[in-house]
C-alpha cells in the first residue's frame, strides 16, 4: 500500500498501470469514491475501466477511510487548527474542502495533470466541484449529489439504523481501519441541520470539460432530478439513465457503465 503525505494527513492510494507492453491512450483516470467508500470497496472495477479505456489509473481513499490517517474526535465539535488541518464532525463544507483543497495537492504529488475524473455519489459532487474550478480532461459522475433531497436523508436515516442494530458495521469493518470514523463522519453531516442547504447547481455552471452523468433509476439515495439539474446547469453534459440500477452503477450494471465511458472518452 502506498501512501501519500497531504498537510500531514496519510492518504491511501493504489496505482493502476496500463497493461505491460502498451501505451495510455489519454489523461489517468482518478476515481472518487463514495460516502463509505475506501480504495478496497471499489473492488475490481477501477481496473476494468482502465482495462476498457486503455488508461492508468489512481484510487484513493479519502482521510478517515479505508487506510488512511483517522479524523481526530470524529463526533466532537468542529476545529480547524493552525496547520490548516482539522478535526471534530465534518462541517458542509466538506466536500469543497476536498475538491478545492485535498484533491489538487494530491494530483500535484503525483505528478497528475488533467486526468479524468471517475466520482461516485459523494465522489461523484467532489469530482463536479474540482472540475468547475480546475482543468481537467473529463468528468465522469455516477450518482452524484448536486441538492440535498428528501430521500437522501431518509435513505441515510435508514443506513444509521441497520449501522446501530444491523449488520452495515460488520460489513464496513472489513474495509476500514477505523469504521466507528469512517461512518459517523459521513452519517452525521448529512443529516445535520446544517448540511440540508446543501446545493451546488449555481457552481457547476462554470464545467468546460467533457461531462457524463450515470444514475440508476432505482436509486434509493438520489432522484434524477440529480443529473437533470446537472444538464441544465452543464448544457453539453451527456446522460445516461440506467433501469434496473440502483445507487452504484458500477456495481449493478458494470459491463453497460464500462461500455459508455469507454465509448465516451474514446476521442479525449
């Protein structure tokens, strides 16, 4: 496993080469995961992508999952201390923070340039947000949230319940050093008080890069209002809306996800 030193933060990340013996056909992709995601629950599908778009690959997982360094006092009040770092409950803000922050430091340690982004429902808004401020190759978003909707925080209620009295913890455990972190800093913002004004539609309008936006219509997290408002604010924005496909498009419908993004950054 390899590290990376961000302000003092230990990232995770894990490099996908291109095949031995070939040449990339374009930027990297950079894979965002989700709001309990970690470099390990990708599973394999970062490395089909890359197989299928002839590309590298980079995946990481964010502070506080997966490998990488904890948030200190995950519950406690929120602070940002001198360095720059900080602890306590993540605040609204922090998917910006990550965007705007984390991520362009990140790409400039690895010697990125432009990649392409590959983000996954909060991976997926994080992706949206860098793009609108920085250059990049193309942006691909699955399930991603651009508003706050009802069924966000009644699906995130839900996944509090069976992570308190059900089996989420059991499952999440095996892909976290420390799960008691990677959960609460995800359930708690979202459903915050704060966190229900949460909406970047007027942000993304600035998006110059190729744009795909996947979502499956048996989202539970997410309507399609989601990537509809994408469209409107994004003009030249592509959509695809998957049936029989639920919050994770790669996992539920992986050969048809594979074949559009393939086929999408198949010119850039």
């Amino acid at each position: 496993m390899q590290q990376v030193d961000i302000d003092g933060v230990f990232l995770e990340v894990h490099h996908i080469p291109v095949a031995a013996g070939t040449q990339p056909t374009g930027a990297p992709l950079v894979f965002l995961h989700e709001g309990l995601g970690s470099v390990a629950m990708w599973r394999d599908w970062p490395a089909s992508l890359c197989a299928a778009s002839g590309r590298a690959g980079w995946v990481y997982s964010r502070q506080g999952y997966g490998r990488s360094s904890p948030v200190p006092d995950v519950r406690g009040q929120p602070r940002e201390h001198a360095d720059g770092t900080r602890s306590g409950r993540l605040q609204p803000d922090y998917m910006h923070r990550e965007a705007l922050h984390v991520l362009p430091r990140l790409l400039a340690r690895l010697s990125v340039e432009q990649p392409v982004l590959i983000g996954h429902s909060d991976g997926g808004t994080i992706a949206l947000l860098h793009a609108a401020r920085h250059a990049v190759a193309a942006c691909v978003v699955m399930a991603p949230h651009v508003m706050v909707e009802d069924i966000s925080v009644q699906s995130i209620d839900a996944a509090r319940q069976a992570y308190e009295g059900g089996t989420l913890r059991e499952r999440l455990a095996r892909y976290h050093d420390d799960v008691q972190v990677a959960f609460w800093q995800w359930n708690d913002v979202w459903l915050s008080p704060a966190f229900r004004g949460f909406d970047i539609r007027g942000e993304i309008g600035s998006i110059t890069a190729p744009l795909l936006a996947i979502q499956g219509l048996d989202d539970p997290y997410g309507t399609m209002a989601q990537i509809d408002d994408i469209a409107r604010a994004v003009p030249h924005a592509r959509l695809l809306k998957l049936p029989t496909c639920g919050h994770s498009p790669h996992r539920d419908q992986p050969d048809a996800v594979n074949t559009a993004i393939a086929g999408f950054l198949a010119t850039r």
